[in-house]
C-alpha cells in the first residue's frame, strides 16, 4: 500500500516511530509477558511510565517546578467543566474570550455550570478587509474581579490561532489542545494550561493538565472527585484507575519528541509545513483562506474552493491519491488540514503538489 497521510482534526495521526514500537510491544510489555494494558496502575513498572512520561513533558515544555502536571480523564470538553467546578466556588466570576467554536462552547459550559451571571465573554474575532482577525481588548482597563481569563490559543474548527500570550491582571486558562507542543511557550504566563490528548499527544480521551500550585488555592464548586484537581494532585493523577493505555502512548509520544529535537525542533518544521501550504493557498486562485495572515493556524489549516460545487470531487480525488480527512468542519464546511507534530513534511508536500494538479486539471 502507498502512503496515506491523514489529515484529520482528531484523533489525529500519531508518529508511525510509536505506534510501530507500540505494536510490538502490545502483548509483552518490558518483558513480563503481559499487556501495558493489563498490568496495575500502581505497579513499579507503570508507576516508573507515569514518573518518566511527567519528566518528560516538563523538559519538553521548560514547566516550573510550581506547577503540577495532571494526566486525567474527559478529554478538552471535560476540562471545560473541571476549571469552573475548580475554581469558581462561593460566586467566583470568570472572563472568556471567545475565537471560534472550541472557546464559545466552553463558555456555555461555564454558564451552565456557575451561572450566566458569573460568566462574562468577549468577542474577539472581527471581519478586516473581509478576514477574520483576532482583535484582543486592553484587558488591564476592564475594573472587575474575575477568578481567570478563558481562551483557546488555537481553534482547531475555524483555523485560527493567537501567538501572543494575553495581557491579563487575572490568571490565565488556556485551552490548547490543538496547538500543545507545537511551538515553544512561556508556561509562566499561564495559571493552568489544558489539552485534550488526541492531535499532539495520543489517544482521546486523556487530557493534560498544567496548573500553577496558588490557583488550587481557589474555592471550588461541588464537584465530582474525579475532576478535582486538589485529589489528582494528592493521588498523582490517580484517584481512580486512569486511562492507562493512552497514559503509556502519550510517555512514548514524549520520548519521541525528545528525540527528534524537542519543541524548538516542531516548531520549525511545523512553521515550514504551514507556510508551504498557505503558499500554495495563496498563490492559485483557486483556493481561498478566510483567516488573515497573522491569525493562520499552524496545526489546522482550514480553507475553500473558490468553487465549492468542486469539493466533493476535491475530497474524491484526494482520498484516491491517499491524502486523507481533508473535509471541513461540518459548522463551516470548505476543507481543512490539519498538520499537527506527527505530519511529514512529505505529506503537505504531497497535499500541495495534488493541489496544484487539481486546480490545473479543472482551471
Ligand atoms: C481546541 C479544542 N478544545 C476542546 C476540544 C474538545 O475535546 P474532546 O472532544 O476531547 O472533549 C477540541 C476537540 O477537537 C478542541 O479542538
């Protein structure tokens, strides 16, 4: 079989180099003959797993040693309702700034969760010149008292990313779970960083949480023990039985990264990968992007036909020459690819060159 590059929003495309490794070791797990799936949590071997895999990810990501990393269970959509429930006890407010789909649905949750009256939002993406383009209000001018700021640095729907970290007087959440280790961050700057794991890091179904040690000080709502990032903190991520298969896929999604050269490393090709694409995007005429040039995600690249009767062909053609889970979102329609860590640059070499034949063939 040729190669197959996938495309898909998530769960995405894992590196070939683990889910081979994976493979192999699926029934005989560091030699006990048995399954990392089959094996106790609490056991020396997948205790040594968690503790190498957390070492890890605090290399990759330069995370201070006052902030713990959690590994636990929802996915995004669950850290949705795990930072109200944690943080927004006795009335706590909170201000969510609003890019695209991913954030506007967390601002729900909130509101369903604590209330609509202690929750406030902001609209961020405005039409420039016909783009959309994130505009980000002087947030030190606003004279209210909120427990966090909400924002999600890269919406995997609309395709649009912010690059700068966001001046704010209260502590930054961000949702990243469609940009986590692709570029370099200052986690400083955050009071708690999340991500669902299913495009940067393994499996859905696992997420990642980075949170600064004062934010656990905050009252929390009722909640289900679960959730609670004060028990996962005192249990090590593992109050219940946690998603040990993902957990074990995610350590060896970091150690790969580690020895491919780390994040500064992603960051590169990721850059490389995206402008080759945007290029191709922009020089034909045929193809069209609605996000302006400093609001262009990296990880999710989403754009349309010029003539949208062609894209079921599009998608036709693509899937036959093994370029695969290009279609859009189905909120927006058009096409979308998404180039997350794991993507070669071969692949968007090979998206780009069937682009241009495609365009070509039906100029
Ligand atoms: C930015 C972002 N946040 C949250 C989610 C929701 O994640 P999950 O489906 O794991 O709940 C997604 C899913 O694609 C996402 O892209």
């Amino acid at each position: 079989m040729s190669a197959i590059f996938n495309f898909c929003a998530g769960p995405a495309m894992l590196p070939p180099a683990v889910m081979q490794k994976a493979q192999k070791e699926l029934l005989n797990w560091n030699g006990l003959g048995i399954s990392v799936m089959e094996i106790s949590h609490r056991s020396k071997e997948f205790i040594a797993l968690t503790e190498q895999a957390e070492a890890n990810l605090r290399a990759l990501m330069e995370i201070p040693s006052n902030y713990h990393v959690l590994f636990m269970h929802g996915g995004g959509r669950g850290q949705f309702s795990a930072v109200v429930n944690n943080f927004l006890g006795n009335n706590g407010k909170a201000l969510y700034l609003v890019d695209g789909s991913w954030s506007k649905a967390a601002v729900e949750e909130a509101e369903k969760l604590a209330g609509k009256s202690n929750v406030d939002s902001i609209e961020l993406v405005k039409e420039v010149n016909g783009l959309n383009q994130v505009v980000i209000p002087d947030l030190t001018q606003i004279d209210k008292d909120y427990r966090y700021v909400h924002y999600c640095p890269n919406e995997t729907v609309d395709g649009i990313e912010i690059f700068d970290n966001i001046n704010s007087p209260w502590p930054v959440i961000a949702d990243m779970s469609s940009n986590i280790l692709s570029r370099k961050i200052d986690v400083s700057q955050f009071g708690l960083i999340y991500a669902g794991a299913q495009k940067n890091i393994g499996p859905s179904g696992l997420s990642i949480v980075i949170v600064r040690d004062d934010m656990l000080a905050l009252p929390s709502l009722p909640q289900s023990s679960i959730m609670d990032y004060r028990l996962a903190v005192e249990n090590d991520s593992m109050y219940n039985t946690p998603p040990t298969f993902a957990w074990y896929l995610a350590a060896e999604v970091f150690a790969w990264l580690e020895q491919v050269g780390g994040v500064a490393e992603m960051e590169k090709l990721n850059i490389e990968k995206a402008k080759r694409l945007y290029e191709c995007i922009d020089e034909l005429d045929f193809y069209v992007s609605g996000v302006a040039k400093e609001n262009r995600s990296r990880m999710n690249v989403t754009f349309q036909l010029t003539n949208p009767q062609l894209d079921s062909q599009f998608l036709a053609e693509a899937q036959a020459a093994g370029l695969v889970a290009l279609k859009g979102h189905r909120s927006v329609g058009g096409m979308r690819a998404s180039l997350y860590n794991a993507m070669p640059l071969a692949g968007v070499e090979a998206l780009v060159g069937f682009m241009k034949t495609f365009a070509a063939n039906n100029a």
